[in-house]
C-alpha cells in the first residue's frame, strides 16, 4: 500500500493544536497551585494599616440594611463613605457564619477576589492572542508579588483590580462584536461595572475604556457617517440594560452614592486632590504624599514588575510601532488594532493620568495595582509575537525560551523566599529587596507585625515568670497587634511607659524609641519588623524619638 503524499500545512494545524491544549492543561494546573497557595497562606498574613475601620464600615453597611434603611451612620463613619463597601459588606456577612478568625477570613476572602483577577487575565489574554498567550499572562502576573503576595491584605486594591479586569474582559468581546450584539457581554459588563462602582469610583476608568471602544467599533463598521451612527445608536442602545445591571449593583454595595445625583463626582472631585499627612518615599527621597512628582507610578513599576514582565511590556510596544504603519493605511489592520484598543487603554491612559497630572500618591503602585492585569496582558503578548516571530531561527528561539523560562524560575524562586511577605517583592534594578533599605517603600502594610507578635509571645511565655499585664507599644493601628498577642500582653498608646514595642522598618519607625531588640522578622537579610524589650530602660531613656 502506498503512502500518501503529504499535504503542505497539514502538520501545522494539529501541532498549534496540540500547544494550544497543552497551553490550556498547563494553566488548569497554574490555578490548582495558586488555589492550593492560597489555602496554605491565608492565614499567615497581619493586618493592614486601613483592614479594621474597612470591617467596620462593612457591618454599618450590614446595619443599614437589616435597620431598613434606618441605620445610617455607614454615611458619617470617617471618610469611608467615599467608598463602595462590596468587599466589606461581604465580609461583614460572612463573619456570623464562618467559624473562623475575622481577619483571617477577610484574607481568605481577599485572596479569592485575587484569583478571579488571575482568571481574568487569562481569559482577557486567551481571547485576543489564544491558549499560550493566556498561560503566559497568567504566569506572569502570578510571578509579580505586587499581586500573588498583595492578594491577602489589599483588601481595596485586588478586588477592585478584578473588577476592572472583567469589566475590560467583557468591553472588548463587546467592542470586538459589534455590531452583533450577545446577552452574554451585556450582564457580564453590567455585573462587573457595577460591582467595580462598588468599590471605587475609579471605576470610571471601566465607563471610559468602553465608550471609546465602542466610537471605535462605530467608526470601523460602518461605510459612511450614517452607517456609523446606526452602529453607535444600536450599541448604546443595547448597553441600556447593562447600565441598569451596573447602577443595581452600585446601588447596593454603595448606597451613599446614588443617595444624590452629585455625591459620585463628589467623591471623584475628593480623591483627585486627596492628601493628607502621610509621607513615601521614592529612590531615596522622603517627601509628602502630596508632593510626589508626577514620575511616581512609573518608577515604582519600573523596580517592582518582575524583569520577565518588563520585558515583555517592552517588546509589546516594540511590536506595536512596528504595526503602526500599517494601522494607518490597512483597513484589516485597523480592525485588528480595535480588539487591543481596550487593554491598551487600561494599561496606558492611567499611567499617562499620573505622569501629567502627579496626583498624592502612596505606597508604591498600590492605589494602581488595577493596572497590573492588562499590562500582564500587554507583556504576554509582546513575549508571544517575539518568540513567534524569532521561530524561522529555532536555535535563537530555543535560547530565548531558556532565558525566559530561567527568568521565570528566578522570580518563583524569590517569592518562595520572601513567603509569606511577597508583596515586597522588587526586581534587579534596586539590587532586589536588599537595595530597597532606606530608599524605596517595603512593609508599609504592616504584615510582618503578626510574626513579630508570636516571637513576643514566645519570649514572654519562655521567661517563665508570673506577673499581671505587660503592655506593649505598636507602630501601627492596636489591632495589628491586640489580635496576635497572646493574654498577659495589653497595648498601649503610652509609648514612654511601654514595657515592648512592636514595629515595621518602613520609614524607621523601630528607631523611635529605645530598647534591647528580642526579635527580628527579616527576609532575604532586610529586617522588615522588631521587637524591643524596655522594661530595663528608666528617665530619659523611656522617651520617645521626636516626630521628624
């Protein structure tokens, strides 16, 4: 019997198939890890610095509902009102249920919202560049301790970010259909809009990103002016029912601000010029929230984003002026560039707000972490063309997918490292955490005060002594410690009569005051939290360093 001739192409299609399942298989396995990291870390993180007035206004908001509506002081608890309560509101229902420490739960909680944000991404990247892409997406953004390590205790931040990744997930199938129009998009818009209003009112950056798309979508599907205008008429009418979907959900996580038509651009009004007297600090320089320059944002990104995902950000704009010719001249380049026209919006015009306007700003890339999923994407994307393109050089692609996968594992093996802090997580460029000392932002959330609180119990219960009530000085919020020490051990906000003290490095608030260090939570040789003893310290000795 004879053979049959080959047909020219017909191994191709099964081998990209064959990558694409195993692509798909591999980031099934990525989430089952992650899932599994989440179940064995969650409960070995502190309390951030904002965790128990956030917890407090998710039970008024809980209040507010059970009274009818006649509870209303979540409206006039310290500024909390500016703020959607989703997350909180969750929380604060889940704590009668759950047998389990409140803290613990909110970050068992926190982490799950960082899951979907991790699901997100992978679909947003799956579905503008398919199955590899998505596996590298994820994996990068995973790698990136500013999310995999800040998904526990950025109670405000990662779930906002996972919001903003589905309403960009579902504002491109939308833009990328019209002018078919699926029900689908609609709900998924609506919910994840909504509930991304339920937290912040940056979620104004989602309404953005989806009205321009949608003017762009307009444009490229119609033949003339009129066509256009019945693209754009069909599509904000279709978008009707998910405005609805999205102001119900707003409503209900975040009751104040449809309480008065002004009371969003009162909040937005509010936070565009919100400063107060905290400081940061940026490659060495110590200065107010308020008077950071407008480089802030992206020189913290420049030194936390793991050097596998900076250079996947770079050969993605590389990729993109290459393109650009064409976008201008080509009408099927221009329809291929309207489906990146969302992401690259999400991850570039909040950037450029920061560079141009220098807005206060704090704790790194915190209050931005929402840009760290569609640049996951962008940086995928860039690796994925290159290593596509570079494919008519097999033993150059073959060096460059070592490199990569090296990098990669260089980054794993640093979070293992720095476990269970790897939020602090920063790349080569400041000498990784070492060279942060004194120049860049490191435990401003305070995670490191729950160790220390158990090697301060352990020396007390070590010394074998009885006596009635120690009293121990935080730098921090009193819950960061009440909740870890153990009985015979009090706060206090006395600090000169303190007998312990419990500090984060961040900013040298453990130099305040004097005292035999008993204690040290330190990672990769950088101390990130003490524990003084001063009981033997008498006069002057006891007082505090003052303010600075």
């Amino acid at each position: 019997m004879s053979t049959p001739a080959a047909v020219p192409g017909a191994s191709t299609a099964p081998a990209g198939l064959r990558t694409s399942r195993l692509a798909f298989r591999l980031a099934i396995v990525v989430f089952a890890i992650l899932g599994a990291y989440v179940l064995i870390a969650f409960d070995q993180h502190g309390i951030s610095n904002d965790e128990e007035v956030q917890h407090v206004y998710g039970r008024l908001l809980l209040d507010f509902y059970a009274s009818g509506f006649a509870d209303r002081s979540a409206f006039a608890y310290k500024n909390l009102y500016l703020y959607g309560g989703l997350f909180d509101l969750i929380a604060a229902a889940l704590e009668p249920l759950v047998p389990m420490n409140v803290w613990d739960l909110r970050h068992l909680l926190s982490a799950g919202f960082g899951l979907l944000g991790l699901a997100g991404t992978w679909l947003l990247a799956r579905l503008l560049m398919g199955e590899v892409a998505g596996l590298v997406a994820l994996v990068l953004l995973a790698l990136t301790g500013a999310w995999s390590g800040a998904m526990f205790t950025h109670t405000k931040d990662v779930p906002f970010a996972t919001t903003m990744v589905w309403s960009l997930y579902f504002t491109t199938r939308f833009a990328m259909r019209l002018p078919a129009v699926k029900a689908g998009d609609l709900v998924g818009l609506g919910i994840a809009i909504g509930c991304a209003f339920g937290l912040r009112v940056g979620a104004v950056f989602a309404v953005f990103y989806l009205g321009v798309a949608v003017l762009a979508a307009a444009w490229l599907n119609g033949e003339d002016l009129r066509g256009r205008l019945a693209v754009l008429r069909r599509a904000v009418l279709a978008l009707l029912p998910a405005a609805a979907l999205a102001f119900a959900f707003l409503g209900l996580f975040w009751p104040w601000a449809v309480q008065s038509g002004g009371n969003l651009v009162k909040a937005m009004t509010t936070f565009s010029r919100f400063s107060f007297e905290l400081y940061t600090i940026l490659d060495g320089a110590v200065m107010k929230n308020g008077d950071v320059p407008g480089r802030y944002l992206a020189s913290y990104l420049l030194v936390r984003l793991p050097e596998l995902f900076l250079l996947g950000v770079a050969l993605a704009v590389l990729s993109a002026l290459r393109l650009l010719p064409a976008v201008v001249v080509s009408t099927e380049s221009r329809a291929q560039a309207l489906r990146w026209l969302p992401v690259t919006l999400a991850a570039g015009f909040p950037l450029a707000y920061t560079l141009f306007a220098a807005p206060p700003l704090y704790n790194g890339i915190r209050h931005f972490t929402f840009l760290l999923p569609p640049l996951a994407v962008l940086a995928a994307a860039g690796l994925c063309a290159t290593i596509k393109r570079a494919s008519r050089w097999p033993k150059a692609r073959l060096v460059a997918l070592s490199g990569c996968g090296l990098l990669a594992v260089t980054h794993l093996v640093t979070l293992v490292r720095l476990h269970p802090y790897e939020y602090v997580a920063y790349n080569g460029f400041t000498g990784g955490l070492r060279g942060t000392e004194g120049r860049w932002e490191q435990d401003y959330w305070g995670d490191a005060l729950r160790e220390a609180a158990v090697m301060l119990n352990a020396y007390v219960a070590a010394e074998g002594t009885a006596q009635g009530t120690w009293t121990v000085a935080v730098c921090a919020e009193s819950v960061q410690g009440t909740a870890w020490l153990a009985p015979g051990l009090e706060v206090t906000r006395d600090w000169r009569v303190a007998d312990f003290f419990l500090s984060p490095t961040h900013m040298d608030c453990d130099t305040a005051v004097k005292g035999k260090i008993i204690g040290e939570v330190a990672r990769e040789g950088v101390v990130l939290a003490v524990v003084r003893d001063r009981r033997m310290l008498a006069g002057a000795d006891r007082e505090p360093r003052p303010p600075q």
